[in-house]
C-alpha cells in the first residue's frame, strides 16, 4: 500500500516494555519480537519508547558534579557508547526486515552514535522495510546532556503514510511550544510520543496535545525492573531485583482528547487502540491552531530552511 492511498481507519499499538541495558542486540532480539506481537493484534503503526535500543540509564549518576567527572564516569559513558547503534547499520537493517515481514509502519527509539557522541534518536521505518528517517532530540532534560548530543533542525522529521503524516516527538520535547507548532504546522496527524517520563501528570500532557494539535497521540512508555539490568548496573533506586526504575504510563488519545488505551502501569505490555482518522477533521472544525485560529496578523511563525 502506497502512501497515496489514504486509509479512514487503522489499528496502531503503543508497545510498552523496557530495553535490555546496555545491551543492543538483545534490544533488537526483543523490539523484532514485539512487532510481531504487535502486528498480531492487527496493528499497522507500532510504537516504541524512548532510547528503547540501548536502553536509558535511568539511576546513573556518570560520577558527574559541578566542574569534575571520575573515572567510574567515564566508565559508564563507555559502555554506553559502545551500546549504541549505528544509523544505518546491521541493528537498523534487522528492524526494517521485521517491519517489512509484518507490513507495519514501525516507530522506535534508538541511542545513536556518530563518531564519540550519542543521540537520543527516533527511527522511522516503513512496511517495506525502507527506513525513512530519524529525528534527534532537541534538547535533552538536565543530565541527559551529559551522555546525549543535541539534535538540529535537519531532523524535525514527518513521513508519509496512508493514515496522514507520522511525527516523533521525544519526552520532554512535548514541552517546547514553538516545536509543537512546528510539528503542528508539517500536519502531523499521528503524533509519536517516545518516553520514559512514567509520572500520572504525563497522561494530561499527552491530552492535551491531542486537543490542541488535533492530532491522535501515542505515547509509548518503557517499563523496566531493576533485575532488566546487568549485574553491574547500580542506579540510585536501588539493587533489589524487584526495585521499579520506569514505571510504564503509555497511553493512546483521540484529538478530542478521549483516552482510547488507558494509562498501563506495573507491567509490560502492549496497547491496541482502533482510529477512526475522520475524527481528525471533526476536531479541526473548532480548533485548527496553525490555520483558522493561528492569527497571523498578530503573531508570525517562520519556517527557517537549514542546508
């Protein structure tokens, strides 16, 4: 099915599951499984979380403060780079065989390396195994900016699809307004939401994206217990196997805002939601924020066209 041929209805999933730290391969070993899964449930677009191939440190420290870093650091920083994938490369050509034999539209967080520098990356991969390309992040929340390099604007990336224009937006990135409107303004109609943010606030955040953006959102959360992690992974939380280091949240919304796949919480899992794509252009009837109430006779957004 072409990009031309524009469906009214599809079935998407929000897979939420926790990456295997430090380890790519077994990342991609579980993420090829479950776009199977997903895929099974009738599912044509299928999301992942945030950093879900080579995993999110969450609990690390790097040995950083003010003005010093220690070897324990640095350490850690390489083992993490040495996790990361490179785009493309084999673990890309591995995911773009499992979204081709599932003729799915597969969206997936990845750490990207380029040289000695990771990016919190979004990978965008089509049916027929095409990858059609990758949004970084902007800018990574407080220590994050540590270990991730920052994204530009060359990757503000929108695809096509039968079922509108598929967008990535990566945690906290749903917190900078003028992104928003940039996204808003390339007509993203199913906004991706790759995360580890698992606060019960994060469900309205997505709600309200919904609304104003009139767009369905899925937000694909990682779900991971400490004993996910090697032996040798010692976040803050704590070492007790059974310890909680993300605690999911992931969670479906329609552009009116209806929950279509509730908040899950305590587990792995994977959230099927069926979008009547019409919905779209109801929710733009009252509410189009870069067309009829974007006012531009007040206030100017510009596109800047980088080389």
């Amino acid at each position: 099915m072409s990009a031309e041929e524009k469906q009214t209805q599809v079935k998407v999933a929000v897979v939420q599951a926790g990456a295997v730290p430090f380890a790519s391969e077994a990342c991609v070993d579980k993420a090829v499984r479950l776009i199977g899964d997903a895929a099974a449930a009738g599912a044509r677009v299928i999301v992942f979380p945030e950093a879900f191939i080579g995993g999110y440190p969450k609990g690390l420290n790097y040995g950083l403060v003010v003005g010093a870093r220690d070897a324990a650091g640095r350490e850690e920083f390489r083992l993490y780079l040495a996790a990361a994938i490179d785009v493309p490369g084999p673990q890309t050509a591995r995911l773009a065989e499992a979204a081709a034999a599932h003729k799915s539209y597969v969206v997936i967080g990845a750490i990207e390396r380029e040289l000695g520098t990771c990016y919190c990356t979004v990978l965008f991969f089509a049916p027929d195994g095409r990858l059609l390309g990758k949004h970084r992040k902007l800018m990574p929340t407080a220590m994050e900016r540590m270990i991730w390099g920052f994204g530009d604007g060359s990757t503000l990336t929108a695809v096509e699809s039968p079922y509108g224009r598929i967008g990535a937006v990566i945690c906290w990135e749903n917190y900078m307004p003028l992104f928003r409107t940039a996204m808003y303004a390339k007509g993203v109609t199913l906004w991706c939401a790759p995360t580890v943010d698992d606060r019960d606030i994060w469900e309205f955040t997505m709600r309200h994206i919904a609304v104003e953006g009139r767009c369905f959102v899925l937000s694909a959360c990682q779900f991971l217990r400490r004993s996910d992690g090697p032996v040798d992974f010692h976040p803050i939380q704590g070492d007790a196997p059974e310890t909680i280091i993300i605690g999911g949240g992931s969670v479906i919304v329609s552009p009116l805002g209806q929950v279509l796949a509730a908040p899950l919480r305590g587990m792995e899992g994977i959230s099927v939601a069926e979008l009547d794509l019409d919905d779209i252009a109801r929710g733009k009837y009252d509410l189009d924020v870069v067309g009829h109430y974007a006012r531009p006779d007040l206030f100017r957004f510009e596109k800047k066209e980088l080389a």
